[in-house]
C-alpha cells in the first residue's frame, strides 16, 4: 500500500460465510453498502469540488507545514514549554499524533501541554506548573467564541502579564479564521502571531491544518513526514477501484452496521502503547460526524466505545462476550513494537512454566489473538486494523482514513457529517447561563423548565435534614 506506509485492513471477520450467529455481511447486502458508497464519495467529491469540505486538501499544505517547522525551529530557541489552549477537535487530534509517535520520549522539542478543560481543578494547577517565562502559548479556536477557551486565555494572558509584563504578547499565538470572528479582532487589535484555520474545515477534521501543525512541530514531531503519510493515504483512495480500495470496503462495512444491521455501539479495541489517545481522537470524530437527525426528523447515529487491550479484556470483555449482540467491533495494532524482553525462566507459579524464556510480545500478541477469536466464536462482527509502524507517516495516514471513511459513512446515511447542532445547543445554554448579551430570554426559558422538573434528590451532609440517632 503506497511506497512508505504499510497496513493491513482484514474483513473477513464480518464476511457472512467466516461468522455464525446472523450478523455477518452477505453479498447482496455488501454489494448494497458498497453502492451506496459510491454514490456517496461522489457527493463529498461535489461537495470538495465547491469549496464546501477542504479536508481532502490538507495533506498537500507541504509549504505551510515547512514554515511551520521553521517557526518552530525559531520558538525552540526561546522557550521550553508550549501550551495548547483548546478543546474537542482543537486538542484531541495535537494529543493523539504526539502520544502515538511516541511524546516526549521520541520527539525533542518543547515539552508540551494540553489544556482541554476549564475544571478549576485540573487548570489552575496545569496554569501555575507552567515557567511562563519560557513558555509560548498556542490558543486555538476556529470562531474565536468558544467560552472555554477564552476563559483559559484570560487566565493564561493575566499569568503572563504577571510574568513578563509588556512582552506578553511575544508568547501567544491565535490558530483561528482568516478574516472573522473574535480571535481574528484580537488579532488585529494586537498585533499577535497567528495561524489560520481553513473555513472549510471543522475541528475534529482539522488535525493535519494548522490546529494541529502547529503545536506538533514546536514538540518536535516531524510534521511534514505527518502529511506525507496522509498524502499516500489520499492517493490510494483515489486511485485504487473496488474492494482493493481499503477506505470505501471500510466504509461499507461501518455503514452497513449502521443501517441495514444497526448495531448501536462500535468499540474500538487498541493493542499499543499511544494508541488509546487515537482512539480519543476517532472517538469525537465519529460520534460528532455521525450522530444526527435527519431531515425527516429520524435519527441516526453509533455510540463509540473504547478499550485499552489487555487491560479492559479483565473489565470489559464479559459484557462484549455474553452481553447484548449490539456491537461491532475494531480492533486496532501496531504491526510490530519497539521494546524487546523476555519473561526470565523462573519466578512465575508453576502452571505458567509457559511464559519461561517467551519474549513478553508474544503473550500481548496472543491475548490480542485470544480477544478475537473469543468475541468470533460468540458470532461478534470484528475488523483487524494493523499499522505497520510508530512513526508521523503510518500515524496522518491513519488520521486520513477515518477522516474518509467517517465523512462517507455520514453521507450514506443521509446526514451532514460536517456540522454539529446538537453541540452548539449546549454552547448556546452554557453562555445563556453565563449571563450572555442577548440571550436573557433563552436563559429564563431554560430555568423556567428547570424549575418545572420533579426533584428525587438524596442529600447526605451537607444541607441534610438532621436526624435523630437510633437507641
């Protein structure tokens, strides 16, 4: 697959002659997801073509991405730290890239934070920890009206200012819009650093744009290398027809689970250090994309869960072995690891005489082997995802490929998978509750049906009615 990326994407497991039990895919019904597919990248493609979805686009910003570098190079210079300042899509994807090249132990930059939440007691103390004196900050939000993060870049622009007076500014950077919205104002108004958000990308789409770029080349990732891999990516999808094509069998498959089979719930099982904070990173970006009513008012949507092999195989697995058939299954690897050991030859019980002189690898590739084959024999529909390496290529490859097969899957079930409704209602009530211009009437409506709500709350404690001691 391509000239420097290699996977392995195996299906079989969801073919109807390879799993008993009714839940695999016959050929009728494949034959149906994959049309269904075809004609839906034609209308992403349409979509593109207008200038409405720009993902497809990114992995080719090589200039932009080698400026970035440059820029990073110069900040490393100066500073030690950089901390992100964003949430959802402006954070998981810049956490899910570094963790799974290997963080701080693999890449030699700056050492980097995430701030992706405004609980006092997770920020406060991440704010205070930070030598401001030697941190740059990166402070990300498309519309610039995202109320989390500007609370975050208050707190950080006053502990600045506290640290370094006028030169404050020389810290921040603003990832944001081109021409509008209220970072760009602040942008202006101050003479700030920025970078600029493609308009036709959202956030969970836009790891491989500047909101990602960004912050990833000052920790030291090779983010060229990054787009390269998703540029081979890209070019496969294109350019490779039929069930060869790994992007639309995939798609076909997920969307044929969705709607012709639903089962209600994907896991992702990962199998490798890093890949859980991926695994955060699809989770946002398939659950976001997918989850939607439609126009006729139905709605559509799979709930993505996440599971850490081996680990959740002992708190987990039960549930998805005996439990309700209303999952389907990804389990995910990196072809091969980077540490090498063995188990030394005495010092276990002996009824694991076994594990004597086996390298450790070869017992976490059996329970990833053991993990399928127990959910197969219970009729479980299951894809094999294998990365072939840890490195910035097989990683933006990987990235782009969900980007494709969500957005596909979306399409074929008859929903926009770029916008997010559900979650700008919530927005709207959050700031309303903040006391928000203009929407006094929105805030009285919400308290009023608040109020109207029966209380069956248990208070031990605090405000607690007293109570007499038993004799």
């Amino acid at each position: 697959m391509g000239d420097g990326i290699r996977f392995r994407f195996d299906f079989s497991l969801v073919g109807e002659s390879n799993l008993h039990g009714g839940d695999g895919i016959g050929a009728p019904a494949f034959r149906a997801a994959m049309w269904k597919v075809d004609k839906a990248v034609q209308e992403i493609e349409k979509k593109h073509e207008r200038g409405e979805v720009g993902f497809p686009d990114l992995p080719f910003l090589v200039k932009e991405a080698r400026a970035i570098a440059r820029d990073a190079s110069a900040l490393s210079k100066e500073y030690t730290h950089i901390l992100v300042l964003g949430i959802g899509g402006s954070a998981l994807g810049t956490r899910a890239v570094y963790e799974a090249v290997g963080g701080e132990a693999a890449r030699r930059g700056m050492k980097l934070s995430v701030a992706d939440n405004v609980d006092p007691d997770e920020f406060i103390p991440l704010l205070r920890a930070h030598p401001m004196k030697r941190t740059v900050v990166a402070a990300i939000s498309k519309s610039g009206g995202t109320a989390e993060t500007n609370a975050q870049l208050s707190m950080t622009i006053a502990a600045l200012k506290k640290a370094v007076g006028p030169q404050w500014k020389e810290h921040l950077i603003l990832i944001t819009d081109p021409v509008k919205g209220v970072f760009r104002r602040m942008v202006v108004a101050e003479g700030l650093k920025s970078y600029l958000v493609p308009p036709n990308v959202g956030g969970r789409f836009s790891v491989l744009s500047p909101v990602g770029l960004v912050p990833l080349a000052a920790a030291g990732v090779r983010v060229e290398r990054l787009l390269s891999g998703a540029a081979q990516m890209e070019s496969v999808f294109l350019h490779t027809k039929g069930t060869d094509n790994p992007v639309r069998f995939a798609a076909a498959v997920y969307t044929h689970y969705l709607l012709q089979n639903p089962k209600h719930i994907q896991v992702w099982f990962t199998y490798g250090a890093g890949l859980s904070r991926v695994a955060e990173w699809w989770q946002q970006l398939w659950a976001e994309s997918l989850g939607k009513k439609r126009k006729d008012g139905t709605s559509v949507g799979q709930t993505p869960a996440r599971a850490v092999g081996v680990t959740d195989q002992h708190s987990q697995a039960q549930l998805y072995q005996d439990g309700p058939s209303d999952k389907v299954f990804t389990f995910v690897r990196w072809m091969k690891g980077r540490e090498r050991g063995s188990v030394p030859d005495a010092g276990f019980a002996p009824a694991m005489t076994m594990l004597g002189g086996r390298p450790l690898r070869d017992l976490f590739d059996a329970e990833f082997e053991g993990t399928i084959g127990a959910l197969w024999s219970a009729g479980r529909p299951i894809v094999r995802m294998e990365i072939g390496e840890r490195n910035e290529e097989h990683v933006g490859a990987f990235l782009h490929f969900w980007e494709w097969v969500t957005a596909i899957v979306g399409e074929c079930a008859g929903i926009d998978p770029f916008d997010q409704p559900g979650v700008e209602e919530g927005k709207k009530i959050a700031r309303a509750l903040m006391g928000e211009k203009g929407s006094e009437k929105r805030r009285q409506a919400f308290e009023e049906r608040v109020a109207g709500i029966r209380r069956a709350e248990i208070r031990i404690g605090e405000d607690a009615p007293a109570r007499k001691r038993r004799r």
